[in-house]
C-alpha cells in the first residue's frame, strides 16, 4: 500500500494551562470549544494569558495526526499554506524533521495560530487564528501530490471552506484514495451539518468523532451514532474518552478500551487516536487491533502537555504500539 496524505490548517499551538474555568467565562469562550478569532483578538489573549504559556509547537488536527503517521515510519505528506514568517518556518520544520513531505502554500497574512487554553481537569479550549491557513485553495492544490498515496486524512475544520474541501474529496476520488474525516469540533459539526450530510455520503470512507461531535450530528447517544455515520461511510468511529471507543463498519462493531492514563493534556488524543488507526488500515491489520494501537497512542499523548509524544519517549511508545 501507498502512504497517507493529510491536508489540513497549518496551525501552531501555544499551550498555556490556566488555573481555573473562570478565566474561560471572563474571557467568552465555551470550554471545550473552538472559536475562531481575527488576530487582534489572538494577540490580545497571548497577551493577557502570557503568563500560562508552557510551550509552543505545531498544531493542527490533521497535521498533528500526520506527525504520528510519519513517527510510525509510513510515508507521509502534509498539505497546507503558512506566512514566510517565524511561526510558518517552526511548523514546516517540526513536520520535516519527523519524515513528513511538506506541499505548502504561502500567504502574505500571518500564519495561523491557536491559543490553546487548559483547564485543571485536563480539556482544552481553542481560540483559533487561521490567518494563512484559510487562504488555501484548490489553486494551491497539485494534483500529482496524491500519486503516491493510497489514503488521505483531511482535517474537519476544512469544511467552512466548501469549495476547498470538495476539490480535494474529487481528486482523492478520481485517484481512488481513500478518504479520511475527522469531525473537528461539536460546534462545526452544527454550524455545517447539511452539508456535512452530504459530504459524508459521497465522499467519505472512514469518519472519526468524539461522542460531542456524534451527538451534535446524530443527536443519539455513542453506540447509536456510530451505527448512523457507519450507514454514510465504511467505517465509523465514535472516542468516548476514558470510556474507549466504539468501530462500526458494515455488520461488525467492536468496543474499544481506553488505556489507564495519567492524564495532563487531552490536546491532541483524537489526533493521535487517527494516527493508530490510519497506520492500522495502511498495514492492513483487523479492525479492532486498528482501534487497539488508536487508542493505546491517544492514552499515551494526554500523559504530556502539548499534542506531541515527547521525543525522548516516542520510539518506545511507537514499539510498543506495534507490538499490540
């Protein structure tokens, strides 16, 4: 099998962990959420929250799950657009250091970036800059990229762009890749949910959701919402957090437990949990024991501040991950 692409906002973390919900409410943002904000608004709560920050790092639904793909050694690209600017340069960076092809555009508008806020119970709440992110286009997209790739992974947040991403689900098709498709966020899946209907339907064959996300699609709960996005796509995956996930696929549906963690940061489980999930199908494996390695790294992620395995550590959890 061919390697996975991913394409998706080329978006850096800054991650501060505040002390309490309160700075949430003061602030006008719903916990859990992700908002979009202009970049005086960013620059403001950088500003503000400047004391909470404790690292910042490359972001972005599909291109954190890209890193973990290529951490995983499968030949991987990563689709985006970035400012010629600092941020831009460290995003490029950490994806090409870890194995990733980068194809990115470039804007003339800062590079997109998100001020991650953590609260003491381990969520995050994102405000959101898109800046050169948002400026992607299907001009910026070559259609020789998907030559060497038998699956591509796009990002949910993608879908307010609807000329965009239904570019992109055209290419894949006509190159008979597989199409990947994280939800993103309970509030774009209800702000976009006509059209996610029928993007679903026609394009997409493996859809990841948390159980916020399959609610706000389904309006059932996870077991019953899984069984309703696997009736618009091959396989359907519903993450319940500590209570595992849920895999449906045509007439088998499988239960999947979360592993025991000592949880800091769920920045980036949902990312990682694709990553497993992705390598599984790329390797061929059964579904549950593709469900298995996606929840193993999703459990591993949240032990760290940030959406990435810390390097020292990632070929060890990366072992052990094949070996389930």
């Amino acid at each position: 099998m061919k390697g996975i692409i991913g394409i998706g906002n080329a978006i850096t973390d800054v991650l501060m962990l505040i002390p309490n919900e309160d700075i949430l409410f003061e602030l006008g943002f719903i916990k859990g959420s992700m908002q979009l904000v202009d970049w005086t608004t960013i620059q403001f709560l950088k500003n503000k929250l400047k004391p909470y920050i404790r690292q910042i790092k490359s972001g972005g639904s599909a291109g954190n799950t890209i890193y973990g793909i290529a951490s995983m050694g499968v030949p991987s690209s990563f689709v985006g657009k970035t400012a010629n600017d600092k941020i831009g340069s460290l995003y490029k960076s950490d994806l090409q250091q870890q194995g990733v092809k980068t194809h990115f555009g470039t804007s003339q508008i800062p590079s997109g970036m998100a001020i991650a806020m953590i609260t003491p119970d381990s969520e995050r709440t994102f405000a959101t800059y898109l800046g050169a992110a948002a400026e992607l286009s299907p001009n910026d997209i070559n259609e020789k990229w998907l030559d060497d790739y038998s699956i591509i992974h796009i990002e949910g947040y993608l879908i307010y762009n609807e000329p965009l991403i239904t570019h992109i689900a055209e290419l894949a098709k006509k190159h008979q890749l597989l199409i990947s498709f994280d939800m993103a966020s309970f509030n774009v899946v209800q702000e976009k949910k006509v059209f996610l209907e029928t993007f679903l339907e026609k394009y997409v064959d493996i859809v990841f959701s948390n159980e916020e996300e399959a609610y706000a699609f389904c309006g059932k709960q996870p077991e019953e919402s899984a069984e309703i996005l696997a009736s618009y796509c091959n396989i359907a995956i519903v993450k319940r957090g500590k209570l595992g996930s849920i895999v449906v696929a045509g007439q088998q549906k499988y239960t999947i437990s979360a592993i025991s963690s000592n949880v800091i940061d769920t920045t980036g489980a949902g990312d990682w949990y694709a990553s497993g999930f992705l390598f599984g199908l790329y390797q061929q494996y059964e579904l549950e024991r593709c469900g298995r390695i996606a929840s193993f790294l999703a459990g591993k992620v949240i032990e760290h501040i940030g959406a990435k395995i810390p390097n020292d550590l990632l070929p060890e959890v990366i072992n052990m991950a094949k070996k389930l």
